[in-house]
C-alpha cells in the first residue's frame, strides 16, 4: 500500500532510533492510511487517506 494520504499528501518522516547507549540508526515514521471508499467529484472512488483527514471531515465517506 502506499504511504502518502491523498488528500494532504502526507507521507513517511526519517528520523533516528536513539539506543540508551547513544548509538544511532536511521528509521522511518509512517502516517496511519486507510484505504476507504470516498466520494470524490460526485462519484465513489477508493482513496488512501490517512486517519486526520478523516477525523478532520476532509473526506466524505460513501457507504
């Protein structure tokens, strides 16, 4: 699934995993998408939207 919300294009953030020793590595955070049926344009389509654009209200759900 891919990992950029399609309505915010809200994507991964890079970042560190911090050991208590202080040793380093490179990690990756990854917004929660869900992929829902929405109407988009007047018509139902599937979107991968992530999970504040929903509670936000930025997207209609069909049912």
């Amino acid at each position: 699934m891919a990992h950029v919300c399609e309505i915010c294009n809200k994507g991964p953030m890079s970042g560190m995993n911090v050991a208590h020793s202080h040793l380093k590595t490179k990690r990756r955070w990854y917004p929660n998408i869900q992929r829902v049926r929405a109407i988009v344009d007047g018509e139902v389509k599937r979107v991968n939207v992530c999970t504040r654009c929903l509670r936000s209200g930025k997207v209609q759900r069909a049912i």
